[in-house]
C-alpha cells in the first residue's frame, strides 16, 4: 500500500511543469490500472504495510476516489485552456486524492479521524478558489462549521474507546462492546453530518451550488461516501445499542429522503436539485446501514457506489448547459433537444439511472435496501413506496423540462459538444452499468 502512496507523493513535481495537465490525468489512469489489479483477500483485511491496508470495502471506494479525480481533470478543461492557477489545482487534487486515499486504507482509528478531517480542507480551497458566485465564502463556512462543531465529539470518543481497548486498529474494535449513549452520540453523529442525513443536510445544496464542476464531482462522488464508510466502521461498536436506537435514524433518514424528494419539485438550479436528490438517496443509505442486516450493509454500499458514479455525471451534464447557457436556471435551459440532440440521450440515461433502472448499480443497491428495510419492519413500505415514486418524478421533471419545449430565443449562437465532453459522460455512465457484473464479490464479502 506504501508503494500507492509514494506514487502519488512523486507526481507532485508534474503539476508545475509546462504543458502536464492531461500528463497527470494520465498518470493517475495508469496508477487506478495498477490499483485495480490488486489481489484482495476478500474476508480479511490485506496488502498490509505500516499502518495501511485495505478489505473489500476500503478497496471500491478508493477506486471510486481515483476514478472521479481522472475525471475532474478531464471535466476542468477550461482552467486549462484560460490557464486559471491550474498548477495549484492539479496540486490540490492530488493532495485531495492522496487524503482520500489514506483515509480509506489507514488502519488506525485516529489517524482515520485526522484523514478523514483534513480532506475537509483541499475540498474548501476548491470551493472558495474557483467557485463562481460570491456566496461561495458562506457556502464554505457551512460546509466548514457544519462538519467541524460534529468532529470534536469523535475524537473524544475515540480517545474513550482508546483508554478502554489499549488500541486504536480498526480490526481490535469486535471486541469493544459500547454501552454509553453519549459515546454513541458522539461516535455517530460526525459520520451522519458528512452523509448529510436529513436536519443536517443544509450545508451540501449550498456547497454543491457554489462549488465549480470539479468540487460539485468530489463532493458528490467521494464526500458524502466518507460518511457512509465511516458508520459502516463505527457501527461494530455499538451493536446492541444499535438494535435499540436505530429506529430513531431509520424514521428520519425515510421520512426526510420523502421530504427533500418533494423539495426537489421546487427547485428552479438544476445542480441545487441535483444535490437535494442526492440527499434523498444518502437518505436511503443510513436507513439501509441501520438495519444492521446483511442486505442493508450491502445495498448501502452498492448504492453509494452507484450514486458517486451517477451524481457525477449528472452534475457534468448541468455543467456542459452552463458553460453553452451561462445559466443553471431551469427557465433558460429549456428545449435542449433542439442544440444538442447527442445530449439529450446522456440526459436520458443519466435520469433512468437515478431514478435507479436497471441495469444500473443504483437499481440493485436501491433493490438490496428495500429488502432490507421491509424485513426490518414492514411500516417502511409507505415512505419507500413515496420515495421511489418521488425520485422518478423529479428525475423525469429536469429531464422533460431541460431538453423538451421551446427553446430559449436568447440563444442565438451555440456550439453542439465536444468529443471530450461525451468522453467524460461515458466513462460515467459505463462503470455505473457494467459494476453489476462483477456483484458476487460484493455479497460474498458481506
């Protein structure tokens, strides 16, 4: 795993040399190749050096990590073309990866907590350095204190559990049997921020929002992931209590994902929508967690998973309308279909994966959930019924209303796309669909 981590730490000389913007993303094509093709022990933890190993879990999420940072360099090509500080941005992608990269293979339970903190910062430089509205300082500071006022009790938890076990390895953690509700308060609750469950939720549409394309692609692909790994780590813990106060999270996680869904229809930004259907679906993902069942821990990481990949290509897509439109508004991006024929159909397979048809990840990870959930209690069946109904409306909503109807006539000059831009849709779009190939591994290790 160190030989990962000196690759990374080595590339950073190439960010400032002349003319090495697509060279980095290269290199990073070729360490995921190499990634890829580890050996993985698929019941233990392994590829063990120092502190740093990984197990299955650990093991899709850093793939996920590298995947969507080759493709913010790929979507960025404007800051390349108008040479916007792009050195400093290949610098802060690769320290961004190179964090997330440790914080999902470290071992050790505090040095995760320092990680899994210090991503916070590249992703705010991000926001704040190339965000294009000046509500991005406030954006950042939601996303800052939001995150932060929640760590403080994390690490004093952990720091309890510590003088318990004498260990902080991850794998030591079976043994510990947590019994104080304040230690799991305070355990759970920075993860449950990060994902963001419902009452929580207000720093990511506002982040999204503000964020350029490449920090709307690493918010929505890696961010909200960082919490769903975190709990499904934290959650060993807490076994019997969890079997007592998960109802609490499942009630507020369904009927909040029911509420955003409909706050969705009210959105007239096509990434604020974006970002609030994504809390719907994360909605879906701690409820599935809570269950502690098998089919809940798996469908919550197949749909985390499916929704990086998706999330992702869909804010790419709102992306390529702003830079023809200069707008995010639903009134101006309207009868899209009349420029850019080719877009509509990316339009179209986005939305159907969203709104999690098969055979996209989203629909298996949204299928294992709601097996879960129903055995979990049948009273579930309504929100799932409403959430599921809701998230196909809204995905059809955007897609009828931006690519269908009479054109803006403001629009009197537009060029169709780019082979690069339809690239970038693909390389989306095609993992998302093809993964479930590969689902034995998933359900033998869980």
């Amino acid at each position: 795993m160190m030989k990962f981590l000196f690759f990374l730490i080595f590339m950073i000389p190439f960010c400032f040399k002349k003319n090495m913007f697509w060279m980095v993303q290269m290199m990073l094509l070729l360490f995921m190749i190499i990634f890829m093709n580890l050996t993985i022990n698929i019941e233990n933890y392994s590829n063990l050096s120092y502190m740093l190993g990984i197990d299955m879990l650990s093991f899709g999420l850093i793939l996920l990590s590298i995947w969507i940072c080759v493709l913010m360099i790929m979507s960025s090509e404007s800051l390349n073309n108008n040479s916007y500080y792009k050195e400093f941005f290949l610098l802060n992608i690769l320290f961004l990866l190179l964090l997330l990269y440790l914080t999902f293979s470290v071992m050790n339970m505090f040095m995760f907590y320092l990680f899994f903190e210090a991503s916070l910062i590249p992703t705010l430089i991000l926001i704040l350095g190339w965000g294009y509205q000046p509500e991005r300082i406030q954006a950042g500071l939601y996303l800052l204190f939001y995150t932060l006022f929640v760590s403080l009790p994390l690490l004093m938890g952990l720091f309890y559990i510590y003088e318990d076990l004498n260990s902080m390895i991850l794998y030591m953690y079976k043994f510990f049997n947590g019994y104080s509700f304040i230690l799991y308060l305070s355990m759970l609750l920075a993860f449950l921020v990060k994902m963001p469950m419902y009452f929580v939720h207000l720093w990511l549409p506002k982040a999204h929002v503000e964020a350029p394309i490449s920090g709307s692609m690493i918010l929505a692909g890696i961010m909200l992931k960082l919490g769903g790994y975190g709990l499904m780590r934290v959650l060993i813990l807490f076994q019997k209590m969890s079997m007592n106060l998960s109802v609490l999270w499942i009630t507020i996680s369904l009927v909040g994902g029911f509420y955003v869904s409909l706050k969705c229809f009210c959105q007239v930004d096509m990434k604020s929508m974006i970002a609030y259907s994504s809390v719907a679906h994360m909605g879906l993902v701690i409820s599935g967690m809570m269950t502690l069942n098998y089919w809940g821990m798996m469908g919550s990481y197949v749909l985390m998973i499916g929704h990086g990949l998706c999330s992702s290509g869909m804010f790419c897509l709102s992306n390529i309308n702003y830079e023809r439109v200069m707008s995010r508004s639903l009134f101006l991006n309207k009868g899209m279909m009349n420029f850019m024929p080719s877009l509509s159909l990316w339009w179209f397979l986005f939305m159907i994966c969203n709104m999690a048809a098969p055979p996209s990840m989203n629909f298996f990870g949204e299928l294992e959930l709601i097996n879960s959930l129903l055995s979990y209690s049948w009273v579930t069946m309504l929100t799932l019924m409403l959430i599921s109904f809701f998230s196909a409306g809204y995905s059809l909503y955007l897609y009828s209303y931006s690519q269908h109807g009479d054109y803006n006539m403001s629009l009197y000059s537009f060029y169709s796309g780019l082979s690069r831009e339809y690239l970038l849709l693909f390389l989306h779009w095609f993992p998302l669909n093809l993964l479930i190939m590969k689902f034995d591994y998933v359900m033998i290790w869980f």
